[in-house]
C-alpha cells in the first residue's frame, strides 16, 4: 500500500497524528533540557506537577523554558507556513516568508526600536511589526492596478523593498558603537530568548485565526499551483483570494518576526521538505508544516542552547546551519 | 423556447489600446457543435476567455442560457461552463486523479472536502476519457495526449453545460485528434452538452462542426454551416493563402488543402485551376 494510494482523510489524519507527536517530544525534550541539568525522574514529576512545591526545577521548566518552547513552536509554525504560502502564491519555490519585504521593514523598525532604548516587548516588537507593515503597504501600492505582471513585480518590489532596508539597517549598524549593537546583531539572526508567558499568549491569539484562514483556503492554494487562469475556470475569485492569502500571511509573519527576529531558513526548508514526502496537496502539508515546523524551531533552539554553555546563540545560526545543507541536499536529491 | 447557450452582442475587447474583438455578435444555440476558426491573431482566444468571463469586454456583453456572464460569480460560472485552456501547468506533481478531482471545486464547500460522490464523477470522467489507468500517475510523467484527455477528464467532472476547449488537437498525432473530436462529439450528442471549440485544422472542423464562425481582425468574416463557410473566397480572404477545395471522400462535407508554393506557378496555376 504506497502512500499516494491512500484516501485524503488516512493521510490527513497520519500527517495529524505523527506530526502532533512530534511536537509533543519536540515540546517535552525542550522543556527538559537546558543548562540546570536533572535526572528524567526529576523532570518528569516537574513536567507533570507532582514534584514538591516551590521546587526550583519545576519554576525554570515552567516559567522559563516553557514560554520559550512555546514560542519557538508558534514561530517555526508560522515561518513554514508563510514559506509554504508564498511558494504556492508566486508559484516560485524559492520564495519565503520574508519575500515582500517583511523582513526587511520589520528589522528597520526593531533596530530603530533598540537604538531608542525601548523595551523588548511591546516597544522593539511593535515596532517591527509597524515597519514590516509598512513596507508590506508600499509593496501593495507599488503593484497595484497591474493585473498581468502582478507576481513578476511583486517579487521585484519585495527584492527592492529588502534591499533598501538592509541598507539601512547596515547604516545603522555601522553608526552604532555601544552595547545595543550586541542587541541588533542578535535580533537580525534571530533571538528567542526574551520570551514570556504574556507575549506567548498573545501571540496564540494573534495567530490562530490567521492559521485558521489558510488552513479554509487549501483547496484554492492547489488551484492556483495550476495556474491562475486555471484556477479562474475552476471557479475560484483569483484576485481577492490572493489579495486574502498576501495580507493574512504577511501579517502573521510580521507577528512572528517582530517577537522572534530574523530567524532564516525554516519557511525555505520546511515546506520543500514535507512537498517532497507528501506531495503537492496544501490540504495535507498546511498541518505538515504548521506541526513539523513548529517542532523543528523548537529542535533548532534546544540545540542553540544546549550548544552555548554560556551565554545564548541566536537559533537563527542553527536554524541556516541546518537548513542551509539540508536544502541543497534535498535540491540535488530532487532533481 | 429556450434561450441560446451562449450570446455575445456587440462584443469589442482590447488587449491596451490595441483592438482584438470588434463589435462582434454570434449566437450558439443549445447542444450545438461550434467551432472558431480563423488566422493567428483573430481574436479566437479571446473569444472564448470572454465567454468564460475571464476578460472583461470594453462593450458590448456576453449572455449564457439568457444570463449576463458578467452577473455569475466565478463559482456560480464554473458550475456551468468548463474550459479546457490551450497550457496548462504541467510541473506540479499532482496525480492524475488529483487533478480530476479540481473539477469538482466549484461544487464542494468552501472547507473544499469531496463527497464520495464526487469521488464517483471523477472516476467515471476518467473512465469516459479513458484515463482510469493513469489515475495515480503525477502529472509530469503524462504525454501530450494523456494529458489533454486528463484536462478533459477534469472539465467533463465539472458537469457544465457549456464546454469551451481551446486548440485541444494542437499537439496530438492523427490519431489522438480523431480520437479526442469523437470524444466531443460523444459529450454533445450522448449528454446534450454545447461545445465551442477554437481550432485551427480547417479538416476536422469541417468534419466536425455543426455551425463554424470564421475570425479576422476580430471581426466575423462568415458564420453559419460549413459548406457555407469553408468556401475558397472566404478562406483566401481571411487567411491570405491559396487553397483547394473538393469534397470530403466521407461525405458532403468540404476537403480543404493547402497549396505549398512550388505548386503555384505553372504548369499547375491554381487561379486557372479554379476556373474549370
């Protein structure tokens, strides 16, 4: 019995079901393990609360690793997500969830936001949040009213858009001489370090109903791989259901870097990863890579912290020097 | 008395400013064979993407079964009319049957799950374009004909009323486009559907066509049964090319042939030719 023979729901509810475990273990090995080493007994009675009260593994497990796990998992999520979306939007597979310029605008906005001394949250991430918005805004305004070569210059306008804010972002960098610069360069790689319960719970309720959008418009996602003119026969709204998909995954990108940073690599490797083993349905790889994602940004930070005994390493280093193998691995091996 | 399948009055579309249909009007009465001929350029394209509603016409309108297409959602269209494009995207590695099944999009939910139901009219679609066997098989691996019969396949599970098919024989051999004309002629007389067809071989809309329209410039050079529009004046007028014309061994339908140059200077001087 091969794989693509089975019916839609059996793969559905497999994808669900291996990938809901992965995220269990990847979630459970997160909050176990760290830099307060413990004996699985130990952390097993603090990961399900039997353990003696006021007992310091249970407040770190807890408190501290937690939210973090918590977060890296909504991250990943979103980051495949987005990836996943604007490869099947643009129809080019090596678009990202940054293509419009969400990143670039967002780290502009962070970095202003660190120059100025504001708190991590809310200053530093509503403001990259404002500036990936804004620069998301000017990629719509600039393409507009084009309705032939909407992709070729929406991609154009993204690569513009980026590239002017790295530019920036560099001049800002380079006039910039004292501890905040430490802050800068790690919240460009990727940083997920200043994660608290509040900012988590927030997060779940900014991004679950965008989650709950894309997963509805699956089926219009496989029609626009096949072409837009296509999908216009088959009667779905081209226009306003990608204008939907634009803004709904840009915002919940922006969401995501503006508490994250950069963190590079998972919406290119992720979705490539599950298309390959599952094949072209979004039916199937939109829980894919919210699950597989999330899991793997939670492997990716474990091991960024398990890494550096002291001190942090941003996980966007793990994240590309992981990513950035396996995607030329997984090209060679596609062709 | 029941409205025509397809209407199209005073119809002008351009591409910018350059004109591609200009004040045309045809009328396909229901369950009719229609074919659009004409030169590269004529607008047969756009024709049909306007009666799909896929581009918006300048003036005029375009009605089907008496209905304003530009008043149909898209879903609401694409439950009555199919199409099936001159490309389509081959890259992505959807199955066969996968593909099929997009043919039931614009009459599932909009959680876009199938019914077994739809499962059934995509096996039997695949079955009628005899493509059953192909149905786990990923798009990239087709050829040419399998693929335009698992397109057809996927139209046919629409069930639309009104199939549109844009030079669906361009790259079949003989006998995939014999193969592929029965077929739609099966489609309208077995399940009543009206087909449009855009088509550049003058012999198998001949053979073929209840009704041709002949295209120049956007503008109809003649409209009506073969015999009628398949005449050398007309041809030569809207192609710019001598042909010969006699009659169909299978019948009295005209035989068109075109005349390489070598043939056009004596001893064989075709305008003399056509004298006799």
């Amino acid at each position: 019995m091969s794989w693509s023979s089975l019916s839609l729901g059996r793969r559905w509810l497999w994808v669900i079901l291996v990938g809901g475990l992965l995220l269990t273990l990847s979630l459970a090995l997160g909050m176990c393990l760290g830099s307060t080493p413990a004996g699985w007994r130990r952390n097993l009675a603090a990961l399900l609360g039997r353990s003696e009260p006021r007992d310091i593994l249970t407040t770190i497990i807890w408190r501290i690793r937690w939210p973090r796990a918590l977060m890296a998992g909504l991250v990943g999520a979103t980051l495949s997500l987005g990836g996943l979306v604007f490869q099947a939007l643009l129809r080019n597979p090596l678009a990202d969830p940054y293509i419009l310029g969400v990143s670039g605008g967002s780290a502009v906005g962070a970095i202003l936001g660190l120059l100025a001394g504001l708190a991590p949250f809310p200053g530093v991430a509503l403001l990259a949040f404002l500036g990936s918005m804004g620069t998301l805004l000017l990629v719509l305004v600039i393409t507009t009213g084009e309705p032939g070569g909407r992709k070729g210059s929406l991609l154009l306008s993204g690569v513009m858009v980026n590239a002017f804010c790295s530019a920036v972002i560099i001049f800002l960098v380079s006039i910039t001489q004292d501890v905040r610069l430490h802050n800068m360069l790690y919240w460009l790689m990727g940083d997920l370090s200043m994660s608290s319960p509040d900012h988590v719970t927030l997060l779940i309720y900014l991004l679950a109903p965008c989650f709950l959008v894309i997963l509805c418009l699956a089926r219009p996602l496989n029609l626009l791989l096949m072409g837009e003119e296509t999908a216009l026969y088959l009667g779905l709204n081209v226009a306003v259901t990608s204008r939907v998909l634009l803004i709904v995954t840009s915002l919940m990108v922006s969401l995501a870097v503006g508490q994250s940073g950069l963190v590079g690599f998972v919406g290119l490797v992720v979705p490539h990863l599950f298309r390959l083993l599952l094949g072209p349905d979004h039916r199937l790889l939109i829980p894919a890579c919210l699950l597989g994602g999330g899991s793997y940004l939670i492997l990716c930070d474990l091991v960024s912290r398990v890494l550096s005994s002291q001190g942090e390493m941003p996980v966007g280093v793990i994240t590309a020097m992981v990513g950035a193998p396996l995607f030329v691995l997984l090209l060679m091996r596609s062709r | 008395m029941t409205p025509p399948a397809v209407l199209v009055k005073h119809l002008q579309v351009s591409y910018g400013r350059q004109p591609v249909l200009r004040d045309l009007s045809i009328e396909v009465p229901e369950g009719a064979f229609f074919i659009i001929i004409g030169p590269n350029s004529s607008g047969k394209t756009t024709l049909l993407r306007a009666i799909a509603g896929a581009v918006k016409p300048q003036q005029g309108q375009v009605e089907i079964w008496g209905a304003l297409v530009s008043h149909f959602s898209k879903k609401a269209l694409a439950r009555i009319v199919a199409v099936v494009p001159q490309r389509v995207a081959t890259d992505i590695p959807f199955t066969v049957r996968e593909v099929v099944l997009m043919g039931r999009s614009p009459h599932v939910g909009w959680m876009g799950l199938e019914q077994p139901r739809d499962l059934e009219l995509a096996e039997e679609a695949m079955t009628f374009t005899n493509v059953a066997h192909l149905a786990q098989r990923p798009l990239p691996e087709l050829s040419g004909g399998e693929l335009q019969r698992v397109i057809i396949a996927r139209a046919i599970c629409q069930q639309p009323r009104l199939l549109l098919l844009d030079e669906p024989t361009a790259a079949l051999d003989p006998a995939h486009q014999i193969n592929l004309m029965d077929l739609m002629a099966q489609l309208q007389q077995e399940r009543g559907l009206t087909v449009v067809m855009v088509s550049h071989d003058l012999n198998l809309a001949a053979m073929y066509g209840e009704q041709l329209l002949l295209l120049k410039e956007g503008k109809t050079v003649q409209s009506g049964r073969p015999a009628d529009v398949l005449t050398y004046e007309l041809l030569e007028q809207a192609y710019g090319c001598p042909v010969l014309l006699d009659t169909n061994p299978l019948g009295q339908v005209p035989r068109i042939t075109l005349v390489p140059k070598r043939f056009l200077g004596p001893p064989f001087l075709i305008h003399e030719a056509r004298r006799k």
